[in-house]
C-alpha cells in the first residue's frame, strides 16, 4: 500500500509515521510519498522522518518530492494537511477581525473564512489531481476548515474524500476521563458542522448517562458552563464557547500579548530546530506545545476500515442526505458514521435539541456561501458570507473589513478582486 502525504512539511508527519508503527500489522505501508510546496520543510521533515522510521522500525520507502502528479502516482491513500500561507497567514485571520472587535480564530468567525478563500482552490487542485493520477484513492483531509473543503471537493470535484477532524470524539475522551470509562465503550449522537457540534444522548456500553452523570461530564470540560450544558442536553464543541461567551473571549484575546498564530510560529521553530538535528531520531518535546494531536489515530483508523472493511464507528464531516431533515441534502454536516470498504455511512440520529437548530442553519448558510465565495473567486459573494456569519453580521464592518483581510492575504487570492 501507497499513502502520500500532501503538506508533509507540516510538524503532524512525525504523529503519523508513530501511528503507522503502532498498526504495521493492519496497515502493511510500503511507501510513503511525502509532498510539500516548501523545499526547506519537506527536506527538514523528510530527513527526521527517515531516521524515525528507522528507529520505529518501520520498513517503509520514502520519496520526497514537490510535484503532486509523482507523489499521487499509485497512492491508495492521499492525506492532506496543507497549511496556505502557513502561521503567518494564520496572524492576519487572528489580528485583523479582533482590530474590528471580532473573535479572530483560525477555523472560526472572519478569521476561519479566510483560511477557507486560502484553502479550497489548493484542494480543489489536489482533489483533480487525485481523479487523473489515482482516481480510486480516498482523500483523508485534515487541512482546516474541513467541513468547507469536504463540500467543496464534494461539489466540484469527483474524488472520494473523508473529512475528519479530531473535535467530534471530545465527548467521548471526556466521558472516559470524568467517569473512568474504556473510551471505546462510549457512543452517542452527535450533530452540527465542523468545529460546530453538539454531542447528545451519551451512552457507555449501550446505558445511556443519568442525570448526574451527565452533569460530571459537563463539569469537567471548561470551555463553556456546565450549567448550559445541562440546559442544552449536549455538550458543545470547545468552538462554541467563541458563540456562547463571545464578550468575554474577545476581551481574553485582545489581553494576550501574543495570538495562538504566534505561539505556535515558536513552538514550530523549536520543533524545525530538532527536526534539523541529525541526531534527532525521536519526536521533539515542542510538538507538545503545538497542540492539534490525536488526528493520526482517527486518520489511519479510517484508512484501516477502509483498508480491512471493518465496521468503524467514526465521526466525520459528510453530505448530509437526510440526517438531519432541516438542513438541505448536498450539506456537509459532522456527524457520526460508520466506517468500511464501502466509505462512509453517516448513522441515524435523535432529534437536534431544539436551541441549537438556529444556529447550525446560520453557519451552514455561511459556509455554503463561503464555498462559492473561494470557487469563483467573488468579493460579492465574500461580502455575504460575511455578513451571513453570527459572529460577524454587520454590513458596515463587514465592509471595512473584508478590504484590509484580502488585501493581507493577496498572494494567495491573486482571482480576488474588492470592488
């Protein structure tokens, strides 16, 4: 089996050669493509990666390259973790809407929309690469926002792709970790968009939580009050506390000396410093201040249930279908599936708690805007999704704004024009 690794500059690469040498016997990996636009950071990365491999024992093959047709070229899987613009891009989409008193976040608000303009056309291009060189291959995509990118690849593309993210199994590591339960013994519904979900109807082993017990999951997670989350019945994903406590975290944001974009521009440093060492055969402390981890296990266990066709349960970012009756069909919803040869089929869910309805309609009316907005290129359309997103909705900033925002991200805009 053939995976390449697009975006394979990226510091998550060593969490996947770890991961790949926990499964050996599931997943017989032969070669590993490892594909990356930035010369430096692909051979940085390459190098420790090769060491690692060595280290783990891992007998795989590696080629480096910066060209998409040869790293495609016989791949099964296709993993993408691309970074347009990378951390210093993220600065803008953080420091930009806080100027104007917005949440500047790099998945949420104004700030997320502007990773998606940067975002879908790379994976767009990726995803037609896909269809000419491997056209079999599923596309396992982690690059942010992946909810937007899993329906505009969806939409406008033919490849398979599976968008996944890490939040959608928060209620389980909670529940294990506030109760002392097996992880694996935890399901329940869960309902929303990417970084925009609600977890509900919590069972371990099949026993749904009590009251009380429900109560000590809620409490032990920080983000948001527990008391809201005894009201809402879910639990919401860690993003909604820019929703649900939107004043206070844009008073926190703006006190920060430095935005989370620059903390990790020096957790990453330290990390490259590492990488560099040829002496460097073990994953650098740093990583652990980069944050984000956890995806490789959701990501080859997916490509092992594909791989083996192994019923999986999974949480996943898939066109809605009926799920959920009051979103449109072609929507791409995060929701729980299970996992095989045959892709991804998203599970039967209990009834959406009624308070939430609102607000997953208005970030999913945003971010079907927000597709058309990166694939045509449109300000117009920019402008709307804007105004269409709850934690921006002001014509007047959505005006001054999205100006200064493109005009920060124009090398990789270059079909953006503000009228």
């Amino acid at each position: 089996m053939k995976i390449a690794i697009i975006g394979a500059g990226s510091s998550y690469t060593p969490e996947l050669l770890e991961k790949l040498g926990e499964m050996r016997e599931e997943l017989p990996v032969a070669d590993i493509s490892l594909m990356d636009a930035d010369e430096r950071r692909l051979a940085i990365v390459g190098g420790f990666c090769e060491r690692y491999a060595a280290r783990l024992d891992l007998p795989v093959r590696f080629d480096k390259t910066r060209e998409l047709p040869q790293a495609l070229h016989g791949a099964d899987f296709v993993v993408s973790q691309i970074r347009v613009g990378g951390n210093e891009a993220r600065i803008n989409d953080e420091k930009i809407p806080l100027s104007f008193g917005l949440v500047g976040q790099e998945t949420t608000g104004a700030g997320g929309f502007m990773k998606a303009l940067r975002t879908v056309p790379a994976m767009l291009e990726i995803a037609r690469a896909v269809e000419k060189h491997c056209p079999d291959a599923w596309i396992v995509n982690y690059a942010n926002p992946t909810g937007i990118v899993a329906e505009a690849v969806g939409k406008h593309s033919r490849a398979k792709i599976a968008g996944l993210c890490a939040g959608g199994f928060c209620a389980r590591g909670w529940t294990s970790l506030a109760l002392n339960v097996d992880r694996d013994s935890v399901r329940y519904d869960i309902a929303g968009l990417n970084h925009m979900n609600f977890s509900y109807g919590i069972n371990v082993r099949g026993k749904e939580l009590t009251p009380e017990q429900f109560r000590a999951v809620a409490a032990y997670r920080g983000e948001q009050d527990t008391e809201l989350c005894v009201e809402l019945g879910a639990l919401p994903s860690p993003y909604l506390q820019y929703y649900f406590h939107t004043a206070e975290r844009v008073r926190e944001l703006r006190q920060k000396k430095l935005c989370r974009a620059e903390q990790v521009l020096l957790a990453e440093k330290e990390a490259y410093r590492d990488f560099a060492d040829p002496a460097c055969d073990t994953k650098p402390a740093a990583l652990a201040k980069r944050g984000g981890g956890g995806y490789s296990d959701i990501a080859l266990g997916f490509v092992s249930a594909v791989c083996n066709d192994r019923d999986s349960w999974i949480v996943a970012n898939v066109p809605n279908r009926g799920t959920i009756g009051w979103l449109p069909d072609d929507a791409v919803i995060e929701t729980a599936c299970v996992a095989n040869a045959a892709g991804l089929r998203p599970l039967s869910i209990a009834p959406v708690p009624m308070a939430v309805r609102g607000l997953i309609s208005a970030v999913k009316n945003y971010e079907q805007l927000a597709v058309e907005a990166a694939v045509a290129g449109s300000a117009g359309l920019a402008e709307l999704a804007l105004l269409a997103h709850p934690l921006v909705a002001d014509w007047d900033i959505v005006k001054q704004m999205l100006p200064k925002l493109i005009d920060a991200n124009r090398q990789w805009l270059q079909n953006f024009h503000v009228h």
